[in-house]
C-alpha cells in the first residue's frame, strides 16, 4: 500500500506537503533561537549547549539533538526527491510546450524549482561553515556558536551567500505554504485568502528573523 501510495502523483504531493510543513515548524524554531544572538554571546552560547541536552536525564546528551537532525534529514530528502520525481512526471506528460503559456504558474514553479537548487546548496554551505568549521572563514572554535556566527558575517561572501538563501527561502515558503495547503485538503473558497496571507506573513517574518542576524553582525549591533 505505501508503494502503491507513493507511486501516486497525490502521493508524492502529500509527501512534499508533510516534509514541508515539518521543515517549517523547525524554520520558525531556529529562527526563534538565532535572535538570541541579540541578548549576548552568553546568552547564545548557552542556547546552543541547551540544544544538546533537551531531555536529560531521560535523554542520554545530543540524543534529542540527533533525533530532530535525523527527522530533517529525512524530510529534505522526501521532500526533493518527490519534487524532483514530480517534476519529471510532469515533463514527460507534456513534452511539447504549451501555445499559451500561464505566465504565473510558470514565475511560480520556476521560483519553487531554483529556490530549492539553491537552499539545497546552502545547507550543505552552512552545516560546512557552522557545524563542522570546514569552510568556516576564521578560527572555528568547537562549542562557541556566537564567536563562529560573527566571524562568518564578518565576510562580504558570508553575508552574501546568506541572504540569497533567505530569500529564496522567503519565496519558497510563499508559494509552498499554499500550495501543501491545497494538496492536504485545507483550502477552500472561504479560506484561500486566508492561507495565502498567512503564507505571505510566515514569508516576511521568517525573512526578516533570519536576515537580522548578518545586518546586526554588519552594523555592529552583534560583535
């Protein structure tokens, strides 16, 4: 049955929707947790070190830590590869372009299409830059989240790379909020208006939350 599911169009559509809406909730919690960086490198510091021991004692150390990455590993992955299949499904059911094109549909799936490309790109950017130091651009220190933020917002390409990829989150989240939103059942004639503000609005906060941290890093707000 889950084969069977799966191999549905509907089903690759729950997928995404599901795995979306879950990277979602933890967008908004990590959003949440890097405007700490605003009330000093204690306070930022010890957040991150609480990260690692959320359930103890039930919990051995990192093993809720752990549990959340695998989760979101598991989404991202649902969530391209039912893209990308998705995608291709819909290629080939038309191979020839349309007379007509819908200029809107089109601007919508191009921005879902290069927006996930690009986040793609970046996490694998940042889990190299902030949780591993590969590529982090000054001295890594192991367990000094504020110190490795600001040195990594205190390059023009950290900046740069950063805020692309926040806004192409923002634009992501515009047109994947409504659109997971219709594919579980939730919209409605009444309600459309309704999801597609609140879609804008997680849209602008989540932007704006995340862009705050390099322009406080840039105007020395956060040093």
């Amino acid at each position: 049955m889950a084969r069977t599911v799966w191999d549905s169009t509907v089903g690759k559509k729950t997928v995404m929707a599901v795995s979306g809406l879950v990277m979602l909730l933890y967008l908004v919690a990590h959003m949440i947790g890097n405007l700490k960086i605003f009330f000093g490198t204690e306070e930022f510091n010890h957040y991150a070190h609480w990260l690692r021991t959320v359930g103890e004692p039930f919990m051995h150390y990192e093993w809720t830590l752990w549990l959340i990455r695998v989760v979101l590993v598991v989404a991202v992955v649902a969530h391209a590869v039912s893209a990308y299949q998705l995608s291709r499904r819909d290629i080939k059911a038309r191979p020839s372009k349309y007379v007509h094109k819908k200029a809107r549909a089109g601007y919508a799936t191009r921005t879902m299409r290069w927006g996930g490309v690009i986040l793609g790109l970046f996490i694998v950017w940042h889990l190299l830059d902030l949780t591993t130091g590969t590529v982090h651009s000054g001295g890594f220190e192991s367990g000094k989240p504020y110190q490795n933020v600001v040195d990594t917002f205190s390059t023009w390409y950290g900046n740069v790379v950063y805020i692309v990829a926040v806004l192409a989150l923002g634009l992501h989240i515009r047109h994947g909020f409504w659109s997971a939103a219709q594919t579980l059942g939730a919209g409605s004639r009444t309600r459309d208006r309704v999801l597609k503000t609140t879609a804008n609005v997680l849209a602008l906060l989540l932007t704006a939350g995340f862009v705050a941290v390099p322009v406080g890093v840039m105007t020395g707000v956060v040093s």
